[in-house]
C-alpha cells in the first residue's frame, strides 16, 4: 500500500484532522475527486469533492455502490468501531476504498 500526503483536512463528522490516504486492494493511485474513503478515526464514509475537500456520504449513496464496495466499506467501520476512536489529535489517514 501506498500512502499519499494530502493537504490537511478535518473529518466533517468528528473533527480529526485526516492529512494522508492510503489505497486499499494495493492501489497505489493518488486520490481524486468523487473517490470515497473512510475516516480511520470515526469510520464515517467521506467523499473528496472537487476542490478535493472531504464531504460526507449520505446512507442513500453508500447503498448504490456495488456489492464488493459496500461489503469492503461496511467491514472496514466494523473494524474502526471495534478498535475504538483515535484521539483526536493522533495523525489520521483517509483509506481509500473506492474509485470514481
Ligand atoms: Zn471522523
């Protein structure tokens, strides 16, 4: 997996301040807009936007995406809300679950 320094941003659903990205499934590509990640603190669903800005991902959207994302998505928050919230100021990192 690669990791990817990206301008600093706050998760719009608790506040961590998320400042890299890392691919999963051995992508290696850089995060673009419409690419949805998870905050790896709370485990909320966030999409980059086109200022590459992260925005939440209403439950409706989440439920379009194909099966494999959904079942990758859901047991990544899974895993998140097992281990338990980051502190807040821990260094964060958005995975990146899905392409555009
Ligand atoms: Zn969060």
């Amino acid at each position: 997996m690669t990791d990817h320094w990206m301008p600093s941003d706050l998760c719009p659903e608790c506040g961590y301040a998320v400042d890299a990205a890392t691919g999963v499934d051995g992508d290696a590509a850089r995060p673009k807009p419409g690419d949805i990640s998870l905050c790896l603190r709370c485990g909320a669903a966030l999409e980059w936007d086109t200022s590459m800005v992260m925005r939440s991902v209403p439950e409706e959207a989440l439920r379009e995406l194909d099966a494999k994302t959904r079942r990758l998505i859901e047991g990544a928050k899974r895993h998140i809300k097992q281990r338990g919230l980051f502190p807040v100021s821990a260094k964060g990192q958005a995975r990146v679950v899905k392409k555009a």
